[in-house]
C-alpha cells in the first residue's frame, strides 16, 4: 500500500487542529454569509452562463458542471433558484445523489469575472410543466428541473482566479497536449491517433443537435 501522506503524525484530524492551522475567519468574511440571494447576488447569477453543482450520497460525491446562455438560471424568489437539467450522457449522477441526499452546493461564474457566487442549499428534482416551460429552447424543454432552496449564499475572494491566471491563460487557447474527448475515447476504446481524430470531429458534429 502507498502510505504517502499517510503519515499519522502530520495529519489534521479535529476542527481544534484546523482552526489552530488556520486561525479565525475575518469579520467580513462571517457577515458576507447570507440566507437568501442579495441584490447583487441576483445581479451575478443573471449574468452567469456556466455553474458547478456538488452533490453527493452514500455511492459518493459527484461535481457536475452546468451552463446555457448567461441568466439561464430562474430565480423564483430570493430563497428559491430553478435550474434546467439539459440533454446529457443519461449517467444523472448528481440527480441520483440528490435523490438519496438533498444537500447541495453551486459555485457560479461570469467569464472573466475572478469573483464566484456560492449556493449552498437543499435540492429536489421536479418536472412540474410550469416549470419546464420557463426553460424552452429551440422548442425543446429540458428532462427535469433542479429546484434549490436557498440556505447559505456568499460571493467568494478572486485568489484562486488570480493566482491560475485562468481567464488571461484561458483567451491564449487550449495549450497543445491537453486531452480532448477523442483522446479519451481513444484511451476508453483502445484506439489511435488517428481514431481519436476522427472521433473528435464526429463528436464536434454530434453536439450541434445534442445541446438541447
């Protein structure tokens, strides 16, 4: 067995030894935590396309991006977000996790903001019409709606942003050598380079009726 990082005595164990690690959080960081969606909060999510969803049950964790046009989010009222759950790959991990455990938790984004906007809450799937037909595209509604009662929100620091360089690194372009879903099909199916090639633009073509 690999006992990297295993080592007992260099493991933090108790919240007494984490906070004796890390010290108090700041006063602001406390008041910033809210139990609705503030004003500006709201403003964020509607300029938000692209969130990410933690959830998790007793077969695991799972941590499913999520992203449309930017306000492709509703929200109800200020304790109440409506989520679509579009056309995917039918794993459903996330739904399945919220069934077992409603407990879940959203991190949005605006390109080029270095600021995020977290959720953390309580969810359910419904597929009430009325709901599904508040998110119509291209004539199509979605499976289910992921709605999310609102129990912790709070807008988050921009370091991690920062330090990665994410979105001035982001606007130079995939850097040569990271993986597509041709290489990943390729290593999945024991195939080529050329197999992944192919495959890549195959899949390219195939999303073009598969967003919705």
């Amino acid at each position: 067995m690999n006992s990297v990082g295993n080592n007992e005595e260099f493991s933090v164990n108790t919240i007494e030894e984490v906070e004796d690690l890390y010290g108090v959080p700041s006063d602001s960081a406390i008041k910033k935590q809210t139990t609705k969606i503030v004003e500006p909060g709201r403003a964020f999510i509607e300029a938000s396309p692209f969130l990410l969803m933690a959830t998790s049950s007793d077969a695991g964790v799972d941590c499913s991006p999520k992203g449309d046009a930017p306000g492709f989010v509703d929200i109800l009222d200020d304790r109440t977000l409506l989520i679509p759950d579009r056309i995917g790959n039918n794993r459903v991990d996330g739904i399945r996790n919220i069934i077992s455990n409603s407990k879940v938790g959203i991190i949005f984004m605006v390109p080029g903001s270095d600021v995020t906007y977290r959720v953390n809450g309580k969810a359910r799937v419904s597929i009430d019409p009325s709901f599904l037909d508040r998110f119509i595209v291209r004539n199509k509604r979605p499976r289910a709606v992921i709605v999310v009662e609102v129990e912790e929100a709070f807008h988050h620091c921009p370091k991690a942003f920062v330090r990665s360089k994410f979105w001035s690194e982001g606007a130079k372009g995939v850097p040569d050598g990271v993986p597509n879903s041709g290489a990943f099909a390729a290593y999945r199916d024991g195939g080529d380079r050329s197999y992944a090639e192919k495959y890549e633009v195959d899949y390219q073509e195939r999303l073009k009726d598969r967003l919705y």
